[in-house]
C-alpha cells in the first residue's frame, strides 16, 4: 500500500523525474532563460539555476546544449568537457553555472559549425558555463 502511495504521488508531479548529468543539482532559485537573457548582466557572474527547453545539441560528443523560451536561448557548455548529455536529449532542462555574454570568435563558430552542422551564431552569445544539467524526464 505504502509503494503504490508513493508512485502514485510521484506520477502527480510533472517534475518528479529527472535525469543528472554533472555534479549534484544545488537547490534554489530557478531563472528562465527569457529573463536572463532581458538582462544577463543582472545575472551574469555567478553561480545560478537556468531553465529552458532544449532546442539543440552538440553532435559530436553531447557537450553543450541551446536552452530556449519565449524565443531567447543561451547555449549551455559542460564546464571543462567535464560531463555529457545523450545527442537526442530533449525537453525541459534546468542547468546550474555562470552566464557570460561572450562575443563568438571565428574559432569558437567554426567548432560550433563542425559539431552540429548548423550555422553560426551570431557574433555574441549568452552562454552558461554549468556543472550540471537535469533533464526533466
């Protein structure tokens, strides 16, 4: 009775389920990506909890992925190579790390181009230099 309980109550939270990549999630604040994006200095610098859904991921070996809302997006890059995510990851993501406004060098597009094969971003992007990534399931 007490396990039935406890998966019913955990199929009622939308958020119940998560997948981790990275260090252990720290709690707190979660910021959407549409308002950092309205004003990053405002959340640039510091460690902080990013939301957003997931529009793209590096094919090559799942290093960063583009979070999105309400048509603003940051790219999220595993600080230091340090973990992975799956190359079909998709869905609503929460990422824990520092924001930065960073101008895009033809080096850094080019990388970007080889790994998915889009396009180049602009010449600045809000990136978030993060720990970790938990992948809402």
């Amino acid at each position: 009775m007490r396990k039935t309980l406890m998966i019913a109550l955990l199929a009622l939270s939308p958020a119940a389920f998560a997948t981790q990549y990275g260090e252990p999630m720290p709690a707190g604040d979660t910021i959407a990506i549409a308002d950092a994006a309205a004003n990053p200095e405002a959340h640039a610098g510091k460690a902080q909890r990013f939301t957003g859904r997931i529009t793209q991921v590096c094919q090559k070996k799942g290093c960063w992925v583009v979070l999105e809302q309400d048509g603003q997006s940051a790219r999220v890059m595993a600080k230091d190579h340090g973990f992975a995510v799956p190359k079909d990851a998709s869905g609503q993501a929460v990422a824990y790390g520092v924001l930065e406004a960073e101008p895009i060098t033809e080096e850094h597009a080019r990388h970007l181009v080889e790994d998915d094969g889009a396009q180049a971003p602009a010449e600045k992007e809000l990136r978030i230099v993060a720990t970790s990534i938990e992948i809402i399931d």
